[in-house]
C-alpha cells in the first residue's frame, strides 16, 4: 500500500466549496469507521477544519477514497473534483509535515493547527483506523512542527491584526490580567480579536453592539458580557482597554466622550485601537496625553515586519522537513526490508543448525575433530553459496554483469577492504630452505 494525502483547502477551493465537504464536530470517528469497514484503506485519518478537509491514508486506490469521500458528504464528484488534490508517497509526508508546522496555513507559521492535528489523531485511534506506518507518520510531523518553531523564526512574530492589538495593550498594561477589555462591534474583526484576548485571561471582557443579539452570542464565546451600544457614553471609564471595528459611516468615539472618561477614571490609562475604515475614533483622540490610541496602520507595520520575518524562515523550515521526510522515507524502506532480512537469517540458521548437529554425530561416533570441523566448515560454506552461484549461473547474458555486481557487492566488499590492507601493509615473506 502506499501513502496518500487528499482533500481541498484554502489554497484550491473557495468557502462555498470547502464548507460543504467539512465534516460536523463529533462525525468524524464515524465516518472513519465507515471508511475502514468497507475495506478501502488500510489506516486512515481525517483533518476538517474552516480552511481544509484533509484524509491521510494507506491505500491502493486513492481514487477510490476521494469517491467515498464525496459520496459521504453526499456530494457529487464533479463539484468537487475541480478542487481536489492527491499527494502520492514522498509528496504526502511532505505535506503533512508542512500542514503541521503551519507552513501551509491562511496564517503562515500559526500554531493552530497542530493541535487540530493532534485532534484528529486521537479521534483516528479512537475509531481504531490508525496502525503502525500513519501513527509513526503522525507522530513524526509533530516533532517536526517541534523542530521547525524551537529553530526557526516561522511562529515568533505577529502576523495578524488581532495579534497585534494584544501586543500593543500589552506594551502599556504589564499585567494583562487585571485589565478590562470593551470590543464594539461583533463582526468577524472583532470575533478574531476577542479570542486572540482570551489568550491572555483579561479580568473582564465585554461586547458593546447594536444587535444585543450578536453581542450576546460572541460573549457566551468568549465568556464576557454583552451590552447595547447605546451605553458606549455610560460604560466606557470602565475599560482600560478598547477595540472598535464597527461599519459605523461617523465616529462613535470623539475627542469629548474620550476626554470624560479619562476624567472619571482620574486619568488612568486607556489604549484604544481602531480598526475600522471609517475610523470608529476620532484622530483628535489622540492628543489626550493619557489615551494611547492606534489605528489600523500603526497595527499593519508590526503585521507587515511580522510577515517579512516568517517569510525569510520558510527556507529554512523547508530545509528542516526535507531531512525528515528522507529519514521517515528511509525508516519506511527499512520497515519493508525487515521480514526478507528475516527470512534471510532464519535460512541461514537452520543450515547451521543442521551441520551442527551432523558434526555432532560424527564426533560421537569417534570421528577425527579436526577432519569433523573442516567438513562442518566445507559443507556450510557450499550451503551459503548455493544461492548466489546458482543466481549466476541462471543469469542471461545482458543481465549477467549486473548480477555479477550485486553478488561482488553482497559477497566480496570484505575482501576487498582485507585485500587492500593487506597490500598497503605486506606481510613480511616466509624463506623456503
């Protein structure tokens, strides 16, 4: 059987695409189990996130598993085919490897996904679908992406707006966690930027939209408030920190609701970070000395010099995965190796086994040692070089010189390592009376 990598990700298919072969939260031990009983691979394992579907398998047909994998998700083909991508063998280690190290994500370098993967790979032996080759393989990715982020600089550096608004409150607030932290709007910037928040556990969180609806559902989310942007004037002291992504078409904050605010919190500190367009703060903002107020391009210079850095370590996070692929790939071809090597050995012992016991006899019988250990050591001799001198000898005349190489290579290396030494180092010649 070999290795396949298929699916379709945010490189080949649109959204519209790619939500309709997703696979629902808690389907997929399911449908890896539907996979294996009917018998079209050997082991499996399923990746579905918002940005790829991705099965991983052993298989003699992967045409086959992209047609199970369409008829599952009860879509035809031909919808899809379009989309879809088959890595054979080395190119899907490759891919797996660069999966779990982030390099093939919206987000270069981001961390995310590894520990998608690792979901996968729990629910894989959980349905039983894993054996020996994919977990080795699974495994390795992750001391892979392990290498790749402790030696290169591909997950150091902030790449996103969301990131960005975190590290810049960061910078005027040392402890994070004692901060509160108001988000007005409820749209997909805001979405990105209040998870991203979590991550740092501030003290209080809270969601200030015009649907209380939407401001609700991201709250449960996150595990803040919501509250009605018309209370934006009322609440707004209460925040140390504030992140505006409205479509609103004038400001929501200006120079004059800043100002009171500050006064109500006896001029503690505020950051403010706009990222709408237009802006959702007035620029004059800016000038109330105890209000830090950033915009969307004072956040996308660090994002841009962010990029830059990752970028210049994709070559080598390339470098570190082509190692490994050739050390999964050498591991994967000594594997295949071990019953013939097996087999070799178990041949070569019940040979000796049965001169042994022949020489046995014979000693038993009074037999002369020394003429016992020279027949011993004649018909052993004749016994392992049966094979090779009858592989020669059946050899046809254009296959002749390649069998006498692989039987001088088999056989012969030693004695020509022994022939060597001894003519660099000549033993000192024996005088004849």
């Amino acid at each position: 059987m070999h290795i396949f990598a298929l699916g379709l990700n945010h490189h080949t298919a649109p959204l519209a695409i790619r939500e309709r072969l997703a696979f629902p939260a808690g389907s997929l031990q399911a449908a890896l189990a539907d996979l294996i009983q009917r018998g079209l691979v050997g082991e499996a394992a399923l990746l579905s996130t918002c940005n790829r579907t991705e099965l991983y398998c052993t298989t003699r047909d992967p045409q086959a598993t992209a047609d199970w994998l369409a008829d599952y998700r009860q879509i035809p083909l031909r919808e899809i085919s379009p989309y879809l991508y088959t890595h054979p063998d080395r190119n899907a280690i490759r891919h797996m490897f660069r999966v779990a190290c982030g390099l093939d994500s919206m987000v270069l370098g981001e961390a995310q996904i590894l520990g998608q993967l690792k979901d996968s790979v729990r629910t894989a032996e959980q349905a039983g679908a894993l054996g020996s080759v994919l977990h080795k393989l699974l495994q390795k990715s992750f001391s892979v992406a392990k290498e790749v982020r402790s030696s290169t600089a591909i997950g150091a550096n902030i790449v996103s707006m969301a990131a960005a608004a975190v590290h810049l409150a960061s910078r005027i607030f040392e402890q994070m966690s004692d901060t509160k932290v108001l988000f007005v709007g409820a749209g997909e910037m805001i979405h990105l930027c209040a998870h991203h928040f979590t991550g740092v556990s501030p003290a209080q969180m809270t969601i200030a939209n015009r649907s209380l609806h939407r401001a609700q559902e991201l709250a449960v989310e996150v595990g803040g408030k919501a509250v009605a942007l018309e209370t934006l004037g009322e609440i707004l002291p209460q925040f140390d920190i504030v992140v505006s992504c409205t479509a609103s078409p004038l400001p929501l904050i200006g120079h004059g609701m800043a100002e009171r605010a500050l006064k109500a919190r006896r001029w503690r500190p505020m950051v403010m970070v706009d990222l709408a367009v237009p802006r959702d703060i007035e620029p004059e903002v800016a000038k109330l000395s105890d209000i830090f107020l950033y915009t969307v391009d004072d956040l996308s210079q660090i994002v841009s010099a962010g990029k830059d850095s990752r970028l210049a370590a994709v070559d080598e996070a390339e470098g570190i995965i082509q190692t490994q692929v050739d050390a999964f790939l050498h591991w994967l071809h000594t594997r295949d190796l071990v019953p013939t090597i097996r087999q070799l050995r178990d041949h070569a012992e019940t040979l000796r086994l049965a001169e042994l016991e022949r020489a046995r006899r014979l000693l038993a019988k009074g037999e002369d040692p020394q003429r016992v250990l020279e027949h011993l050591s004649q018909a052993l001799t004749n016994k392992l070089l049966h094979g090779p001198t009858h592989y020669l000898n059946q050899a046809e005349d254009q296959d002749l010189a390649h069998a006498q190489e692989v039987v001088r290579q088999m056989f012969l290396s030693d004695s020509r390592n022994l022939s060597g030494r001894s003519q660099s180092n000549p033993a000192k010649p024996t005088r004849h009376s």
